[in-house]
C-alpha cells in the first residue's frame, strides 16, 4: 500500500476529502519527525514506538572492489512495533 492508496482509504472511513485526509496524515508524518530528531520517542499505543539510535562509526566493504571503507557515525531512525501489532499479524 503507498500513500495514495492509505489517503483513499481513510477518507472514504472517515467520510472527509481526500485533501483533507492527505493534509492529516503529512501534519502527522511531519510532528512524528520533528519530535523524533529532538530526541523525544513517539509512542503510538497498539502500534509501536519510533525512536533515534546512534550507530558507531565501521569498517565496510565496497561491494564492486572488495575496498575497505570508513562508515562514519550516524544517527537512524528506529521503530519498534508493540505487542498489540506483533499479536495482529501472528
């Protein structure tokens, strides 16, 4: 399912129109972000929690090569699905 395809469905639940549902869902995506990157976790209860981790920075290998690599430090984004969700799909 891609956005467009979640867009139309929720505004046909919900009765609204599909500009409005897309505006919504883009503020959501947009706060979940924001609060993210600051450093705060975002629980969603029954769906999970998304949260930022520091990986190290690591010796890689180009692929094409065989090289070795510098992968330097970052910061991801992580999810992790509550029980609720993982007792949906099982």
């Amino acid at each position: 399912m891609n956005k467009a395809q979640l867009v139309e469905q929720l505004a046909a639940e919900i009765k609204i129109t599909k500009a409005d549902c897309e505006r919504v869902l883009d503020s959501t995506i947009e706060h979940i972000k924001k609060a993210v990157k600051k450093g705060d976790d975002v629980t969603l209860v029954g769906f999970g929690t998304f949260t930022k981790a520091k990986r190290k920075a690591r010796m890689g290998r180009n692929p094409q090569t065989g090289e070795a690599i510098k992968v330097p430090a970052c910061t991801v984004p992580k999810f992790r699905p509550g029980k609720a969700f993982k007792d949906f799909l099982n």
